[in-house]
C-alpha cells in the first residue's frame, strides 16, 4: 500500500478507536479466473446471497456517505445495515458505541483507507423477498435504533420509505483458510447489471495485528503471483452507480 506519513498518521488514529480492522484488495479482470485457480477455490462451495440497497435515484444517501442496505443469505436470516462513512470512532455518541448492534471498521485497501459505523439488525428469512415484490414497507426492514440513526445523517427530508429500491445484485461468498496464510480468507464475486465483475479478496484482524497481518497477506498473494497493483474498486459505489444509470438517472 502507498500511503502518505500524513494519511499512514491518520489511519494509525482511526484504527484505536475501530472494533476491527479488513484488509481488501480486488483482482483486476484478466486475472480472476487464475486467482481463483491459485487459491484453490472450489464456486460450489460459496454462498449465495442478494443485496439490495435504497437510495434515492440520484444517490444523494451516498453522496452525503450514508448507506442503505438489506440482503438475503442463503441459509441464513435476512439482515439490513445502514452505515455512515467516513467516520471518526471518536466523535461518535456513547450510546451508539456501547450498542451490540454497532460495529466500528476500518477498511483498507491498497491506495487508501476508510472507517466505517455500521448498526446491524436481523431479519426473517422472507423480509427482503417481501420488500422485493412490493409487499413490504422499507422501514419494516430496520429496527427502532436503526430509523433513528438514519433520521440523524441522512439528508433532510427523505423519509426511508420515500427510498428507491436499487437492486438486489447476485453475490458469490466463500471463506477459506489457505495453509500458507493461516488465516481465513474472504473471496467475493460480485456480478452486475452489464456483465461486469467485482472479485475482492478480504481478511479481518484487530487494529493491533493491521501492518502484521498486512505484510502476511500481501506476501501470500505475491507468492500466488497476484498482481497487487490493480486499480481498486468498490463494490458498493459500483453497484448503486449501475442501479442508478438504470434508472435514467446516472
């Protein structure tokens, strides 16, 4: 990763204060097929899951980095998060930070960093089909404390029911321990709209292991002959971009 002695400060201040810490980096596309190959990845193997995501049709949620977001997991209940980023752990209220429902991340990839606080909630197995076909509130999708935190940052005036559905987009997920890294690995493939593909490889640790854990993975992919210089890209930008074009919009 090329990061500023500025930015490595910062992300150094914002990583105390984070509950966790992932480390991601997404495969150019000439190259997915051959890391999956050289991971030993078996797509039979991975977990099916749908995300949709509510915003209105210009993105003002996500200009103003708040994210909207319900998903179905294959065999598993539904879930819906809304998150706000960037933030600073820091500045966020007592309440919220005590709250089993919150969880504080920063993300980093090569190239730049981000940190995150998402407030989760789970569903039933059938919430989101409902909200899918139209048979369903979107505020039925998220708890008391999640309306709440959503009235606090959104922009003023767009009610969560007043949200376009954008989506849901098919996600393959898979988790692997390979034996030269030792830890578990994340492998994501998410296929949009207009055929493209994003395929992010992700591990988690605690802020304290972030550069150990960092140089562990960066040597691991470099033995499997993985470019680590590609330009990245989001996934969740890179969905709603797509929803929103579909749109009219974008």
């Amino acid at each position: 990763m090329q990061i500023s002695d500025a930015d490595l400060e910062q992300m150094l201040a914002l990583s105390q204060g984070a509950d966790s810490v992932e480390l991601k980096l997404t495969v150019p596309d000439g190259a997915q097929r051959s890391a999956i190959s050289a991971l030993e990845l078996d797509p039979l193997d991975a977990q099916i899951r749908l995300v949709c995501f509510f915003d209105t049709p210009e993105l003002t949620l996500n200009k103003a980095g708040v994210i909207v977001r319900a998903r179905r997991v294959q065999n598993r209940e539904d879930d819906s998060v809304i998150k706000l980023r960037p933030v600073v752990p820091d500045q966020l209220p007592d309440e919220l930070r005590r709250s089993p429902s919150m969880v504080v991340e920063l993300d980093a990839m090569p190239g730049g960093y981000v940190c995150s606080a998402t407030l989760k909630s789970r569903l039933g197995q059938n919430d989101v089909k409902q909200r899918v076909r139209g048979k369903r509130a979107t505020k039925k999708l998220f708890s008391k404390e999640q309306r709440a935190f959503y009235k606090k940052h959104a922009p003023d005036g767009i009610a969560i029911d007043d949200l376009t559905l954008l989506g849901p987009i098919f996600v393959l997920k898979l988790n692997s321990t390979p034996k030269a890294f030792k830890r578990k690995l994340t492998t994501e493939m998410w296929l949009y709209p207009d055929g493209a593909r994003i395929l992010e490889l992700s591990t988690k640790c605690s802020p304290s292991e972030m550069f150990q854990v960092a140089y562990e993975a960066r040597a691991f992919l470099n033995g499997l002959g993985l470019d680590l210089s590609g330009r990245q890209q989001t996934k969740t930008k890179t969905a709603l971009q797509q929803f929103s074009r579909n749109l009219g919009t974008g």
